[in-house]
C-alpha cells in the first residue's frame, strides 16, 4: 500500500476505561492486525491537522463521545476532508460517530433518533444489498454487535446503499461509491469495552428507560462483528481482490434471541 492507514480520532473513552484497555484507536488497530509503523493516528477531536490525501492509503474514523449535530469546527473541517477522500477514491470506513460524520459529509441527515437510543449487545440483518458488497458478503445474514449511540443517521446519502439494520436502528450500515462504508455498531468493542460502557453509563441509561442489568445479561461474543476491522484491513491491502466477490472469511455467531 502506498501512504499509511491513518486512524481518526473523533474522542477519546473513558478514561480509567483507556488505562485497562487503551483507547478508540488501541481497539481498531488490533481488530485490524495492523503493525503500529502502518498506521497514523490523528487526533482530530484536538484539532491536530489531517494529513494530505496522498500520504494516506486508507481511513478508520472512530466513535465519539461528541454529536454530529453539534458542528463543531473540527467536525466539520474533518467532514470536508472525508467527502475529499471518498471523492479520491480513497478506501474509508466510519464507525458510530464516523458513520455519522461520514454520511452528513456526503450529504445525508444527522439526528437524535425518534425512538431513543441504542445500547448493548443487538442483532444486525443484512440487506440483500450487502450480498454484492465486498466488505460485508459473506457475513452471515443475522449477526451480534455491541452498540452505543443516542444519534443516528436518519436519512443516508443520495446515492448510499443501505447495508444494514437492527430492530430499531434502519441504518446500521451503508456504503456509498466504491470504496467508502459506515458502520453504527462497534466492531472495535468487546465484552469487556461494552460492559464498561454499562457501568459507565449506568444512571443516566435508568433515567432514559434502560434496564441496564437486562443489557448486561444480554452481552455476548460478536465474531462477526469484530471481523470487519480485519476484512476492511484485508481489502485495502489487496488480500482479497478488490471490489469483486470475496471468499468468507467468518464463521456465523450464536442468536440466543
């Protein structure tokens, strides 16, 4: 590859979180595989400058604590650049706030989802669309995934393909041209990442309706989920042949629901 997979930090979690753990960009580059003189990490969020398009061979934005709609200058600086660099060709995966980001960058709707937000351990289907996607074909049709967002994107894209869904969530995941996708769930979290979240969180997610002890229960594996960072690493490097039908690379995980 040309240029360095470049991580975008749009926050940083918790942080007695991120002494356990290590952080957003601690959780990408290893459910990526990728070698620490592979990446760059740019901590957008701080207003550290991003990186000319040339020097860069590949995006992850990650999650955030922020909001879209909020507009902060760095966000929207940054939302300018990913437009550039889905416009360039250049391959882009958003993840929760990146997804956001990335559609309100390419002309879709950000927004507090009329239902309330979306916390813990859901089903993902797949959509007849992602049978043809090169990142996600081959996943199994239901799948586990750990999420977290109070935001969404309420209308994708013009041009977008909708990937994705759970049962309260339509987009969950979408593409748009040939090389750029948004993700709302977590591929990056864990059981451990997610649980956190839970304690973290605890008293405001009881005074929004959550039983947050049900959440906790409900925790389990997302293979699937989790095999994207690496399926995303695999195409942009060329492992897979790009922009074809690609072999399946995951196993399908348990529904306990």
């Amino acid at each position: 590859m040309n240029g360095k997979i470049t991580i975008i930090e749009a926050g940083r979690t918790f942080a007695r979180l991120a002494d356990r753990k290590g952080d957003f960009a601690d959780w990408v580059a290893a459910a990526m595989g990728v070698s620490p003189e592979d990446l760059r990490v740019v901590a957008a969020f701080n207003g550290h400058p991003l990186p000319p398009a040339e020097e860069v061979s590949a995006v992850v934005m990650t999650g955030s604590h922020a909001m879209v709609t909020d507009r902060e200058p760095w966000s929207e600086k940054l939302a300018g650049w990913l437009a550039d660099a889905v416009a360039r060709d250049i391959p882009v995966l958003g993840i929760c706030y990146g997804h956001q980001l990335l559609a309100h960058a390419l002309g879709g709707r950000v927004g507090y989802h009329p239902r309330g937000g979306e916390v813990g351990t859901v089903n993902i289907r797949l959509l007849p669309e992602a049978a043809n996607d090169p990142l996600f074909q081959g996943l199994p049709p239901l799948f586990s995934a750990h999420v977290y967002h109070h935001q969404s994107v309420l209308a994708l894209p013009p041009g977008a393909r909708r990937l994705a869904e759970s049962h309260t969530e339509a987009n969950q995941a979408f593409a748009f041209g040939k090389r750029a996708w948004g993700v709302q769930f977590h591929p990056e979290f864990d059981e451990v990442v997610m649980e956190a979240y839970l304690d973290a969180e605890k008293d405001q997610l009881v005074r929004e309706g959550f039983d947050v002890e049900a959440l906790r229960g409900e925790l389990r594996r997302t293979t699937s989920a989790e095999s994207l960072l690496r399926r995303f690493h695999q195409l942009v490097a060329g492992d897979f042949p790009p922009w074809c039908r690609c072999p399946a690379a995951v196993t399908p995980d348990s529904h306990p629901r």
